[in-house]
C-alpha cells in the first residue's frame, strides 16, 4: 500500500519502550515519534534504540511533541499506571486491570486532545491497561479509529501453553481467547484445533485428565501478566512484540484476522473478537460458532465492560 509510514508512540516505560524496539525490529514504520511526559526520558531511550536500528530497516526515529504526530498513520498510546504501581497483582481480585481505569482515565483525559488536535484521524491503538474500557473513552473525544490490543496477546499465551502439553509448536495451534483482556476474558476451546484436530480431543491422550488441563491452562493464561511482573517489575516484552505485529498489519493493509478489541455494537462495548484488521483499523468483525457456555461467558464479559464503562460515565471525567 502507498501512504503514511508514520507512527507515534504516547509514554516511554517499560512498555512503550518495548513497543519502540519492537517496531524497530520488526521495520514496521519509516517514522517513529516518542512523546513522553519527562523529555529526558524519552530522549535516553531513543538515543539507546537509535544506535541498534542501524541493524534494522531504515527508521527516522526522534522525540517530538504532539504537533509532531500530524501525518501519524497509527499512534500508540502505552502511557499510564501499569498493573504493579496501581495494585492490580492480586489474582483473588476478580476486577484486575480494571482497578487500574479511574486513574488512566485521569491521564487519558490530559493525553487524548492533544493528540485529536493534530492527528484526528490516525488510528489509536490503546496499550495502556485495562485497555478495552479506555478504548470506549478515546473514542468519547471523536476519534473513530479506535483499536485495542484486546486479548491477541492472550491468546498467544494461550496456544502457547496448549501447544506445550501437546508438544507442538505454537504457531500450529488455532486457538483464541475473546472479550476483556482480563479475568472475565473467555476461552475457545470448541473450536480450538490443531492441523483441524480439534483440541480437546488431542488433550484426551495426555496423562491428566482434560478438565484439569483446561482450567491449569486457564489459570497459566489469565495471571500470566501478575507471574511476569512478580519476576521482572513489568509484563513488556510479549505486548511491545504484539503493539507493533498491530501496526504493521494497519500500516500495510494487511486485512489479517486476529483477535482484537473494538467497539461492538451488538455488545454495546470494546471487546476482542476475531476481526479482519486494515489500514482504517477494524473493518469486520467475525463472531465464530460457540457453544452454549462460551456464548454465555461473552456475554457476561461484555457486562463486566459495561459496568467499567459506567464507572467513567458516572463521573464527568472530560471535564
């Protein structure tokens, strides 16, 4: 595709920083502009990436402000409290990263009309946890390209962990999980498969029963980010590597279908569902058959997003 090869990343942490070397990595973009809000900051990282990039595609890659993300195809937005700093490590707390919105809400507030002002219509892709409710509040301030990173990272994680008790490699498992990129996140089991085999017959020929393997691949799936960061301070690297595999299937109109979060209508929420993703964001949604309880799970997920979005609106946090 011809077009803007431009992209802005908001924040310079621990996971904006590993979106930006995986962006680099992966040579997703010919621009990269950095805002943060300590300048110092984001100037000791680009200069620390500027040097390795040379290995890597050519990349113009600078700090700037937000006038300078006007031609921006993409801006990510990673800016906020992460899990560890706002408390949400507590896997006996049902809300998880949704304890994290009042106060991203509160700098979200600050962030997103700055970045409406010169880049109205690039894609937004919302980073920063919980990022399904903050999604549905940057779309509050008009923009229309709203994406989140949803649950595509989960359910990496997922096959991941089903790929390893069947001994296969990753990639060769078809696999998803739906709704909130949180505890009330869903798994599809029915029509998880490898190579067509479906998945839960595969798991009946290993030694533990298939009930316990399922809810042991569950629990690895939904607290793998509190494992990482009771190790390393910041669950980064998998999301930076996720962040910039979004951008370059927007950057070059891919129309890949992944599991992605975006406004859905019939579930009156953000949440992810399997979605053909090009340069304008998500362009079609593709609900897949469940069974009766997958059906049930998403629906009560929605709610659970719902009662989120609710939270925001109950307070004017636009003012």
């Amino acid at each position: 595709m011809e077009g803007p090869l431009k992209i802005g990343v908001i924040g310079a942490g621990a996971v904006g920083s590993a979106c930006l070397l995986s962006s680099i990595l992966r040579g997703v973009a010919r621009e990269i502009v950095v805002v943060n809000r300590d300048p110092k900051r984001a100037k000791a990282v680009v200069t620390d990436l500027q040097y390795g990039a040379a290995l890597s595609s050519v990349v113009e890659m600078r700090v700037g402000d937000y006038t300078d993300l006007t031609g921006a195809a993409l801006v990510m937005i990673t800016a906020g409290m992460n899990e560890k700093a706002g408390g949400a490590t507590d896997r006996g707390d049902p809300a998880g990263r949704l304890k994290l919105l009042e106060s991203n809400v509160g700098i979200y507030r600050q962030i997103l009309p700055e970045i409406f002002r010169t880049a109205p219509k690039a894609v937004i892709l919302v980073v920063t946890d919980p990022p399904d409710p903050l999604a549905d509040f940057v779309r509050t301030f008009g923009f229309t390209r709203v994406l989140s990173t949803g649950t595509m990272l989960d359910s990496l994680r997922f096959r991941f962990h089903v790929a390893r008790y069947l001994n296969v490699a990753p990639a060769s498992v078809e696999a998803d999980v739906l709704g909130e990129h949180g505890t009330s996140e869903v798994f599809m089991w029915s029509s998880a498969q490898v190579a067509g085999a479906p998945v839960l017959e595969a798991l009946h020929q290993a030694d533990r029963s298939r009930e316990e393997l399922c809810r042991s691949i569950e629990q690895d799936v939904r607290y793998a980010n509190i494992t990482i960061i009771e190790g390393n301070q910041a669950s980064q690297f998998g999301i930076g590597m996720v962040s910039a595999r979004i951008a370059e299937i927007v950057l070059r109109d891919e129309r890949q279908v992944i599991p992605i979060g975006s406004y859905n209508p019939k579930y009156g929420v953000t949440l992810s569902m399997p979605s053909v993703l090009g340069q304008t964001g998500v362009v079609q949604v593709l609900e897949p058959a469940m069974s009766d309880e997958e059906r049930e799970a998403l629906q009560r997920s929605a709610e659970t997003l719902k009662a989120a979005a609710a939270r925001i609106q109950g307070g004017d946090l636009r003012a």
